[in-house]
C-alpha cells in the first residue's frame, strides 16, 4: 500500500495531507482574530511641524497644496506629507485633515493666529463617531457631518454648534512657505471619534 492511494495515519504522507487544512483553518482562524485586535489599537496621527499637505487622493509625486488651490468655502480634504521621503507622512486616516479658505476677519484672534492666507486646518474625523467632516454650510458658517449632523464652527476654533459630538474638532497651526501650505504643529487634540 502506498502513501498515494490510502489515508490512513499510519502513513506520514496521508498525514501531511489530512493536516495541511486543518492548519489552514486554524490560520484563517487567526487570521480572524487579529483583524478585530488591529482594529482597537488603531495607530495614533502623526503630524510633524514642517510637513506639507497634498489631496487625498493624491497619487505618485504629487505637489503640495497651495493657497491658491484652495477656492474660497470649499473644503479640501488633504494628508501631511513628508517632504524629505517625498511621501505621505502616515497612512493613518486619522491622519486626515479638511482645508478651508475663509475671510480671515471673520475668525477669532485665536483662530485667525492659526491661519495662513486664510486658510484653516483641521482633522476631518468628526469627533462623535469618526464619519469624514467635508461639507461646509455656508449660512450657517459651520462644517457638517452628515452622519448624525454635528456642526463646527471652524472659525471659532472648530468648536461644536450642533448635533451629538461633545468636543471641537481638533485643530493645526498653518504657515507659509511662499505660497505653499505648510504644517506648524502638531494636532491641538487626539483626533478622533469618541467610538471612530
Ligand atoms: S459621526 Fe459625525 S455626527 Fe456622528
């Protein structure tokens, strides 16, 4: 009797043969079971001073974002990038940031000091649940989530004007480099969703 006509576990090969799906089931198991993990401990935002900004979907090598790609009240959504690798600074959706140009004498001092051109940054993960925050109303000078309709007010410091979100958006400190849009700082908060 040979290996390749029976299963029998007194043969090595059958063996092999009968046990390579049960590793399989117990890799996919584990497999499993990492997911979930992987998504608790979610990596933190990274954001470095000096850092540019490019699109969200920006692909390849793209330029970085300048005042004047930005049409005045109408968001961007961008990511830091790094301009010694050339690269995204993090893959981290955390690590997602919603532009805006808007008049500079309608912001508070505190908000217009954190201005650059007039544009204002801040992280794009609504602070309820983690939705994108994207969608300026512009009578109602706020950004909306349209998850469950928390509003920021983006001139006051990205502080919350309605809907179930409990804390401002965080906000970044802009600079200029020329024309070009560059980070200052850090995140003034963790950003985030209370459950995101
Ligand atoms: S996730 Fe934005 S309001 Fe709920």
């Amino acid at each position: 009797m040979s290996c390749s006509d029976t299963l029998s576990p007194a043969c090595g090969c059958a063996a092999a043969a009968v046990n390579a799906p049960r590793r399989r089931i117990i890799r996919i198991a584990a497999a499993g079971f990492a997911a979930p993990l992987a998504l608790v401990t979610r990596p933190a935002a990274a954001v470095v001073a000096g850092d540019r900004l490019v699109e969200e979907d920006a692909e390849g090598a793209p330029a970085p974002l300048r005042v004047s790609d930005l049409k005045p009240g109408k968001p961007l959504l961008a990511y830091p990038f790094d301009p010694k690798r050339g690269a995204r600074r993090d893959e981290t959706r955390l690590n997602k940031i919603v532009l805006i140009r808007l008049p500079e004498a309608e912001m508070t001092p505190e908000t217009r000091a954190r201005s650059a051109g007039g544009v204002l940054a801040y992280s794009a993960i609504c602070t309820h649940q983690g939705c994108d925050v994207k969608t300026w109303l512009a009578k109602e000078k706020a950004l909306v989530c349209f998850c469950h309709s928390s509003k920021f007010a983006l001139l006051d410091g990205g502080t919350v004007v309605g809907g179930p979100a409990s804390r401002a958006l965080p906000a970044v400190a802009l600079a200029l480099d020329g024309d070009q849009l560059v980070l200052a700082g850090a995140f003034s908060a963790p950003p985030g969703g209370s459950a995101a």
